[in-house]
C-alpha cells in the first residue's frame, strides 16, 4: 500500500493540520510516512498544500508529482492540481467553495460540501475534518481511532469537549464517499 496525497486549499483551512493528522495517524500505526508542507509567505488567506505519503515500504522521497489523491479545498487549487491525479484514482472536491467540476474523465471525483456540512454540525472550522474524514473513507490508509486518539492528545483536556464535533465531522466526511460510492 502506497497513498500519495496532496491536500490543497488557502491558508486557514487547515490543509496543514489535515497532512499533519494523517501523518501522526500512520506513524501511530506502523506505516512509513513523510509530510512535506508548502504554503506562501501570506498565510492566511495565502496559498498552502502539503504532500503526504503512507506506505508499508520505505518513502524515498517526499515529492508527489502523481497523486493517488488529491483533496482540493478551494478553486485556485482544483485548477492547479486536478492533473496530478494518477488515471484511475481519486479526487476529493469541496464543492461548497468549488464552483466548477472535474475536467478529467479518468479519475473518481467526488465532491463533498464541507463547509456546508461544518455549518450544518454548528462551527465552521471543522470543514477540513470533514474532508479529512472524506480521505479515510476514500483510502484507508489510517483508522479513524488513531487520528481521534492523536486528535485528543492535540486538544488536551482544555479543548476536548471540540472533539465530538469533529468526529462528527470526519463520519459526515465519510458518509459523503459511500453515498457517492453507492
């Protein structure tokens, strides 16, 4: 098993914390990871992807030029990345901000309203939790239990009454896979 994903999206949507949960998640379960962030010098509102890689053989390189997944959150980075999809495999869409659809005819897009999902639960900052949980559903490169588990040592007990929401929103995330996968 080899995931190589690359997450992109602006600066504020979490795109790093979602590579860096995955990561964490693959670690915890034994996997060969590697997490190469990239984001410009705005920050927020600015430009940010990652490229992450989880396999059961060692990574040689954290690069990913051809993606098993690619997870656009924004428009600017489905125009950018859309062709970097390997034929065949998946592109996660967050059709709340996107306003266009795939292109390619060779790949799985699927589309998932994650910010309209992230208001639906009541806090809008979970729309990458729920595209998170859209990957985990979409490859099953790590379980939901680790990156919960990872996501409770994050919050500490200062915010652990946030994680019911969020794993609120992974499972919608999920739910958005199988009902396209039907």
């Amino acid at each position: 098993m080899e995931e190589m994903l690359i997450i992109a999206g602006f600066g504020g949507q979490g795109v790093q914390l979602i590579g860096k949960m995955l990561v964490e998640a693959g670690m915890e379960e034994g996997k060969e990871v590697s997490f190469l962030p990239s984001y410009g010098a705005e920050m927020r509102g600015g430009t940010s992807n990652c490229n992450v890689i989880i396999s059961d053989e060692p990574v040689c390189s954290p690069i990913v030029n051809e993606a098993t997944c690619v997870m656009a959150l924004n428009r600017p980075s489905l125009d950018k990345f859309e062709g970097a999809v390997i034929p065949g495999k998946t592109l996660l869409i967050n059709s709340s901000l996107v306003d266009r659809k795939a292109e390619r005819t060779d790949i799985e897009a699927i589309y998932v309203p994650a910010n309209d999902i992230a208001n639906e639960l009541g806090n809008s900052k979970v729309a990458n939790m729920v595209m998170l949980g859209a990957y985990i559903e979409v490859a099953h490169a790590v379980t939901v239990d680790t990156v919960m588990d990872n996501l409770k040592l994050m919050f500490g007990e200062r915010k652990a009454h946030l994680l019911p929401i969020n794993r609120q929103a992974i499972e919608r995330g999920m739910e958005c896979v199988r009902e396209h996968r039907k």
